[in-house]
C-alpha cells in the first residue's frame, strides 16, 4: 500500500482495490470453464464503500453483482455499466417490484407471495420479467422451503410470466470443509435442478468455491473473500489483504507504576509505562469486546490494547517502543497485512465479517489501485 495521506479525522482506512481485485481473479481461477464469478457487494461492499468497489470488481471483469436490499440495489445502479446485473437477495417486499423494474433490479424470488407478486407485475406489464429463485436446501433463511417447491414444480403455471436466470441455495457451513451438511446440501440442490431442466444453478458462496467443482455449477457468489477473509476454517488464509487501519495518536504520557486506565480501572499499570490515547473507539466499529484484548503496532511491533475501548478512543502501551517514535499526530497500526481481520476478530471473540462491516464512517478512507 502507499504511504498514507494527511488526515482530519481521527483514523485512516486504507482499501486496496488492485488486492480486492487480485482476490477475485484467484477466485474466479478456480472455477470450470463456463462458470461465472459474481461479486457480493451488500453492506457497502462489506463496510469498504460499494461506490468504488463494484466498478473497480467490473473493470477486472465481473459482471453479477449481489446486494441485500432494494435501496442498495438502487443506490449501486448509477455506478454501474447498463451490462452489469444487480440481483436483490432479499427480493422485493411488498410494493417495491416496480422499483426493481425501473432500476434494472434482479430480484431473488424467496417465497411463494414473492414469485406472485412478480408475476403480477409481469402480466401487468405484458412481458417476462428476469429473476433468480432460491431453494432452502438446509439453511433454514430464506428460500422456498421442500413443500412449496414440490407445489411449484407440479405447477405449469408457477412460472409463467418469470425467465429464471439462475436457481440458488446457500450454503450453511461451508467454511468447515469437513462438515457432513456440505454433502446433504449439494445432494438436495442437485434434485431440485433435476425438477428444473435447462435451468442454472448458484450454490457456492466465498467458502463453497473452496470445496470443489461439485460445488460450483454456473455461478458463484464469493463476498467475504474478496475483502481478505480467509474462507477455510483451520488453513492458511490465500486471499490478499485489502484493508489497513491507522489511527491518530491524540496524546502520550508517562504514568507510575500502580495507575489505572480507562473506564471502570479495568488494566493497572505494573510497571512505568508509556501510553498513548488513539482516536478509535466502538462508535467507529473497533468492538468494545477487545477492550485489553486488542493490538496495534509501530515498525511491526506489537503494542497491547489496555483499559476498556471507550466511544471515541483507545489506549495502546507504547513502553517498548523508543521514546519519541510515536508522538501526538502519528499512526498506529489497529489493522494491517499482518494483522488483519480475522486475527482482530479471533481476539474479539467473533468472526472476520463483523469487524469488517461494523468499520465506521468516520474514517478517512483511501482508496489504492484501481483493480484494473
């Protein structure tokens, strides 16, 4: 990454978009001939900023994007060529099948009153309105569960009006290569293909495309792979890093042995230290659970998180780093190639999704590359 720029705010989050990219080249390099790699990009591109993902991922040649929610489907249309598909994983709730129309919008047909709906408006408007149709294959979210895909496939009507583009499932617990519900899933999506000749298939999510071809069929949704979550539990992570966290030293001070720091005394100084108050706090998604948990580092060395995470701040034990290295106005790194968003989260407690999508907004974001 490049040096980092003057800032205002109180931290920097620098996205890669040329490793974001690479990601995805190495992902879609997996796959058999004729099978597409579509990009997840719901949650502003997993907190990273949509606006400047989704092109940069068309510029590298991916042309299926995903989004959760109309809105998002809306506000990411603009930034976008006429030959790029947005598809709505949620669908259209109840009077937004319109907007999906007049957005360009691929709706993902999840229940039954969703496919009615959309058929609704298709014979209204006297044509064939594309969609995808989800299947629950053992997910238990969305999808048309076995008694209404049964109903639906003894139906020549159910589908009039609808030109299906893919039929998907999700995958529950990809990530854990050994886990038997893999097998039971990929077993029950094929039968359902099997009622739906002709008719593509989309199983494989970021950790689904990890479990071979049987898993890819025509489409594949990779998301959190592309941001550099590793995708297999347990393995060496093969996904570039795509996001560094900086954030502003506010003040340093020396303090004595015995004092306490931070709300409610929760880490006591055992020796001298040297500290230093950084302006990244909950409020900007850096999670409170890593309160005397967490690390930052200078020149590679590790500086441990001390006291509770307060709203608006953090305190780092800088006593091992040379006096006067870090001074008010400096860096420190909270996320990096090094230690990035998996190991922050193994030390929160959670999973390298949430720290990436809880990243605030009140950062100044650079962006690196162009992913081209």
């Amino acid at each position: 990454m490049t040096d980092s720029p003057p800032i205002k705010a109180g931290a920097l989050l620098s996205i890669d978009l040329d490793a974001l990219c690479d990601n995805w080249r190495s992902l879609r390099a997996r796959l058999p001939p004729g099978a597409g790699c579509a990009a997840v990009v719901k949650a502003d591109a997993y907190g990273l900023g949509a606006e400047r993902v989704a092109p940069a991922l068309y510029r590298a040649g991916c042309r299926d994007f995903f989004v959760a929610h109309v809105n998002e489907g809306i506000a990411l249309r603009p930034t976008l060529p006429a030959d790029a598909s947005i598809h709505v994983l949620h669908g259209p709730h109840p009077g937004d099948e319109r907007e999906c129309v007049r957005h360009r919008l691929v709706p993902v047909l999840n229940s039954l009153q969703q496919l009615k709906a959309w058929q609704t408006l298709a014979r209204d408007l006297d044509t064939v309105l594309p969609a995808i149709l989800q299947v629950d294959t053992g997910m238990a979210r969305l999808g048309l569960g076995p008694e209404d895909f049964d109903g639906l496939v003894s139906d020549s009507e159910a589908l009039r009006g609808i030109a299906l583009k893919f039929v998907m499932s999700h995958l529950a617990s990809a990530e854990d290569q050994g886990s038997p519900v893999n097998a039971l899933q990929l077993k029950r999506f094929r039968e359902v293909l099997a009622h739906l000749p002709g008719v593509r298939g989309s199983l494989a999510n970021s950790s689904g495309i990890f479990l071979g071809d049987d898993y890819h069929f025509d489409l594949v949704r990779p998301g959190a792979a592309l941001y550099g979550v590793a995708p297999v539990a347990g393995q060496p992570n093969p996904m570039r890093p795509v996001i560094r966290l900086q954030g502003k030293v506010l003040q340093t001070r020396h303090i004595a042995a015995g004092t306490s720091v931070g709300y409610a005394h929760t880490w006591t100084a055992q020796r001298p230290s040297h500290i230093a108050t950084v302006a990244v706090g909950y409020a900007d998604g850096y999670l409170r659970s890593l309160s005397n948990r967490g690390i930052a580092s200078c020149d590679g060395v590790p500086l441990p998180l001390i006291g509770n995470i307060s709203m608006d701040t953090l305190i780092v034990d800088i006593t091992d780093t040379p006096e006067g290295r870090i001074a008010e106005g400096g860096l420190l790194d909270l996320a990096n190639p090094w230690h990035g968003v998996d190991a922050i989260a193994a030390r929160a407690g959670t999973i390298g999704y949430e720290i990436l999508t809880s990243l605030g907004q009140r950062y100044a974001r650079h962006y690196v590359g162009d992913g081209e």
